[in-house]
C-alpha cells in the first residue's frame, strides 16, 4: 500500500504514527497544523520535529535513522581536550535562548538561507518561557560566539541547533551539553540527523524504532530542575 502525506487538523494535536512517514522525500509524515507548546512537546514525545523553510506550510518529519548519543559517552579528542584546558572561553546555560536561536538562524557559509524562520523562533522562545526548551551559550568575554538549542523531556535532550562564531565554540557547547546533562542522569541527546560533525563527538546512527522505545523509557524520568537553572559551568 502507498503512504499517503497526513494532513493534520487545527482542531487536535494528533499525529500519525512515525511507521507511516513517507520513504520519498524520507521521514516526511504529515503537513499543516501550527506549532503550539502542546503540538510541539506532543510531536517530540513520538520522535517527530517541523522542519520547513519560510513560506512553505509546517511539515513534520520523522527519518527512519536517527542521530543519537548517551552524553557520557560523548567523544572528546585529544585536541579538543587541549583546548577545553587552555581556553578562556565560558560557559553558560539559559542566559541567552533567544541570542542563541537568532545566530542559530543566520545564513551559514555553505547554504544561503534558513530553516529557523520568525515563526519558528517564537515557537521555541515560547517553549523555553515554559521550562520545556533550552540553550548553553559560550562567551568570549561579553561576546555570544557559540551556542546550541533544544528542547527538554526528561531524561532526553533533542538538539535543534548549534552555531560558532569562533573556532571550536560548537563543540565546546556541544561536549558541555553532555557532560552537564549526563550529571543529571539525563540519558539520550537526540540529534536528529547525522552529519560528519555530529560524528566527530561520538553521535551514532539509531533506527527510528529503537529511538522510540527509549523516548518511552526515559522522556518521563524526573531530571533535577537545577539542571536549567541559569548558570555558569565548567568542564574542568
């Protein structure tokens, strides 16, 4: 039989399941609805995240391979170990979220334009203002030069974005997101999609259906509120 793309309704914050995601274009599952708080923590809890660009309706994907990593088990090279010694750069959390997004948004060298439109940074400023999304910032002094973004279920973090403005700043928040969640028996860090970087700092590939039954096993594990608190960390 099929697959059909799943138009979704205004009236509820259903969505199909994940198995029914088109195989062309890949993980694409459904299209329409908005991007309310409830729909979007209700999508992040069956392994499904918006992603368009500006003007196109909200579409709703759900690859079959998935992005992951235990942050205990994030890799720190040799290299990156020198650096996370010898730096001066710092390190925060949830003391600029929507800083944060909006250099998450800026064009990058290698595409002229991006997915994380108006709309979808006051969907996520919105989340954020009710505990649900949230960001690590690294500083050069006063200056935001690295960051990353994403949203909270317990004991799984799911990665939106990452941004540097100097060299090894991604990483740096990256390998700090990990280590600072994993003190906090968080246990997955979702990534979505893989990509060459993501690998460099020990993300594997997972299957959709083996993401989802961890999502059941750990997003309604009570993490330490503290663990948002805003504040300043450190890797040594």
């Amino acid at each position: 039989m099929s697959k059909k793309l799943f138009v979704l309704s205004n009236d509820d914050i259903y969505f199909p399941d994940p198995i029914n995601a088109l195989d062309d274009p890949e993980g694409l599952l459904a299209i329409g609805g908005d991007l309310s708080t409830s729909r979007l923590l209700n999508a992040y809890q069956q392994a499904i995240f918006p992603w368009f660009s500006e003007g196109e309706p909200i579409l709703w994907w759900s690859p079959i391979e998935r992005a992951v990593i235990k942050p205990q088990e994030v890799y720190i090279s040799k290299s990156m170990a020198k650096f996370i010694r010898q730096t001066t750069l710092t390190i925060t959390i949830n003391h600029a979220f929507s800083d944060v997004i909006d250099a998450c948004a800026l064009p990058r060298k290698t595409q002229s334009e991006t997915w994380i439109s108006p709309v979808i940074k006051k969907a996520y400023i919105a989340l954020h203002q009710i505990g649900a999304a949230h960001s690590v910032e690294i500083w050069n002094k006063e200056e935001l030069v690295g960051g990353l973004y994403g949203v909270n279920m317990g004991g799984v973090f799911c990665g939106e974005s990452m941004f540097h403005q100097q060299t090894n700043a991604s990483k740096l928040a990256f390998i700090a997101l990990c280590k600072h969640f994993s003190f906090y028996q968080g246990q997955i860090v979702d990534c979505q999609m893989m990509t060459s970087h993501l690998a460099s700092l020990g993300v594997v590939a997972n299957t959709r259906d083996n993401f989802i039954q961890q999502l059941k096993q750990t997003s309604n594990m009570v993490i330490d509120k503290s663990c948002w608190d805003k504040q300043k960390i450190t890797l040594l």
